[in-house]
C-alpha cells in the first residue's frame, strides 16, 4: 500500500515537472505585419525569410531562455489599410511588442495605434518614428542615407543631379529629403533638377526619360523599388541616357537585377550596409556581429540582400532586449532598454539609440556598392558615411 501511495505522490510530482517544464517551453510568439502579397511581396519575401532564418539560428542556441521563438507572420497585401486592420486585431492579444510594418505607408498607418504601446519595430528605413516614441525603425534613416549620398556626389565630382522617383509614400518622403538637403549650405554648389515622377504601376517612363536626358545629368538618383525601378532603366536606356544611377538598397538583390540587366547602365550604385563590406571589416565586436549573421544564412537557399539585414537586426535587438529583461517583460520595459541601448553591434552596423534618433544608425553605417552585371556581382565602392574607396587602398 506504501509503495502504490509513494508510486502515486511520484507520477503526481513527475506529472508537475513535466507540466512545468512544458509552460516552460512555449514559445514566445512575436506577431510580424509584412507584405506577402500585393506590389511589395518581392520585399515582403525577403524579410520573411530572413527572419524565418533568425528564428532557426536562435532556436539552435537556445531560444529566448529557453523558450521557443515564434514568428507569426500577418500578411498586410502590400496595404496600409490592411496593416491597420491586422494591427488592430493583434492590439486585442495584448503582445509586449510587434515587428512591421515594412514599408514606409505601412509603418506611418500603423504607428498611431501604437502610442501607449506595444513596441513596435518598423522594417523601413524611409519610416521616420517620433522621438522617444514606442516605435522604432531599422537600418540608417533616410535623412542619414541622403547626406551618404550626397558626400559621395561631392567626392565623385557628381554635381548635376536628376531624380526620378515613384509617387507612393517612400518617393515623397525621399523627396521631401533631398529637398531638405538640397537647401544646406554645404550644398549649394549642386544642381538639382525637378523630380521626375512615376506611379508604382506605371509600365513606361518615356516622357520623364526625355526630360532628364536634356538636363544632362552626371548622375540619377532614385528611390524606386521592383518594377518601377524596373520601368525606369528601361526607359532611361532606350532614351540613349547612361550616366551613373544611383538606386536604393531594396533593388540591392543579384536575381533581381540579372532581369534587368539587357538594359543596365553601364555604372549602377546602391546605398547598402556594412555586412556588404564584411572583408574590410577588423576583428571585433561588429565583425563578429556580421560573421554570425553569415554563419546563420550558410547553408540556406536565400541570398542575402540589405533586406535580410533590415529584418534580421531588430529581431536580434529585440530577442537581446527580451534575454535580458526575461519573456515577461512588458512594453514600457523593452521600450525603456532599446531607448538607452547603444554599442550594440548587429548586421548593419553597430546601434546607439541615444543619440537621438529612433533608427540607431548614423551616416557611418551607409556604404555603396557598385554592380557587376558579368558575374552578377556587388563590390564596395565606399567606406562607411559615402567616402570613396581608392582602389589600392585597405
């Protein structure tokens, strides 16, 4: 009678382990709004399966103190109407913090419902969040990529500048950008040329091409993506325009680029991050960053582009936030870590939040590469901040 009682106090205690342990390895879901359909998905992809790649790696190495990491993937169909929609659902499910949206309508659609919390971490670098705001943004801001650019044009000797850009909400914000810049003294011995627009959907840019071809340009800048980048080399080339093009990080992707390369200009620059730059890079803490970033994608059918990074680093800032605070950690707790988060270095670059600005980046994390359309190969043209590269030199 003793050893079934003793037997029955064992299950009972080996049934509360068991059930302990099992709480104790749920996983810790965080909600991610990203376009996997609609005019971004080819964007919306790439982030997805970046961070799908992160979860892989950080469940390999533990989770988040022990505990699964989940994302669960919410698709806004490239809309910012949809975006709200989704987050509105997910407000209801009271999570301590969220990632996306990930372009820049999304992110401004989104970020009202976040004011009292959650964290939300938006993956556009264009999304410009309000200081000390429960939103945050990935990569360098624009503001930081356009004074990259624009030393770059003073460097390269660059001094006439067209541009030509979509109408959706990053070509605004890029051109309200450049404007901004455009009227700094340190700029006034540039040219720059009205903004040349076309719509996302817009399947020819003839009348545009034209224009910028009588205005003679040394370079063109635009903030374009997919298609509509796309749309306009076709139409620059067949207007007999070859002059240096400087594009955005997110057409940065080598089998996007061999589609379009029967009509490349012969020099093609894309703003990019510092693992792009991985082999100049000292031993250090921010090499380290990069090689586990590149350990993580080893072995994986995706190739990595600015995207992956533009996901993979607030995964990381936030899963960092959540092993140090603990899973129950609220988001007035994660909010007030990221805000006096600095020398924290991850795939872009290395992040200080307190230097005033909700992106964590500054100018030295925005380099350029150049584009080989042989071997469908990316190079450094810059190091960090658009100082060019002297071929020759480390």
């Amino acid at each position: 009678m003793r050893f079934r009682l003793a037997a029955a106090v064992f299950a009972l205690f080996a049934l509360g382990v068991r059930s302990e342990g099992a709480r104790a390895a749920e996983p810790y879901v965080i909600p991610v709004i990203v376009e996997l359909t609609g005019a971004n998905a080819y964007a919306g992809s790439t982030y997805r399966d970046a961070l799908v790649i992160f979860q892989r790696y950080t469940n390999q190495n533990g989770g988040i103190n022990g505990r699964p990491l989940q994302f669960n993937f919410l698709d806004d169909e490239s809309s910012p109407q949809v975006a709200v929609a989704l987050a509105t659902q997910v407000l209801t499910q009271h999570p301590a913090v969220v990632i996306g949206g990930t372009q820049t309508a999304t992110c401004a659609a989104v970020a009202p419902l976040m004011v009292n919390g959650p964290l939300d971490f938006c993956i556009s670098p264009a999304y410009q969040p309000p200081l000390k705001s429960f939103v945050f943004a990935t990569s360098a801001s624009l503001s930081d990529i356009v004074t990259a650019h624009l030393r770059f044009a003073h460097l390269m000797g660059y001094h006439r500048i067209a541009t030509i850009d979509t109408t959706d909400a990053t070509g605004q914000v890029s051109e309200r950008t450049y404007a901004a810049a455009e009227a700094l003294p340190e700029n006034r011995d540039l040219t720059f040329f009205p903004v040349e627009h076309l719509n996302v959907t817009d399947l020819t840019a003839n009348a545009q091409a034209s224009r910028i071809k009588a205005e003679h340009p040394d370079i063109i800048v635009s903030s374009s993506a997919g298609p509509a980048f796309g749309t306009a080399l076709r139409s620059l080339h067949d207007a007999g325009v070859d002059v240096p093009f400087m594009a955005s990080a997110a057409n940065l992707d080598a089998r996007l680029l061999a589609q379009y390369r029967s009509f490349m200009p012969r020099t093609i620059y894309f703003n990019s991050v510092l693992f792009f730059a991985r082999d100049r890079i000292k031993r250090g803490p921010q090499r380290t960053a990069i090689d586990t970033f590149y350990d993580a994608f080893k072995g994986n059918e995706q190739t990595m582009t600015p995207g992956s990074g533009f996901a993979w680093d607030p995964a990381l800032i936030v899963t960092s936030a959540l092993r140090k605070l603990g899973t129950n950690a609220t988001a007035d707790q994660l909010h007030d870590y990221i805000e006096n988060l600095r020398s924290f270095p991850a795939a872009s670059g290395t992040y200080d939040f307190t230097r005033g600005d909700q992106h964590g980046l500054s100018t030295d994390a925005v380099i350029f590469l150049t584009y080989n359309s042989v071997d469908n190969s990316f190079v450094p043209a810059t190091t960090g901040g658009g100082v060019p590269i002297r071929r020759g030199t480390s």
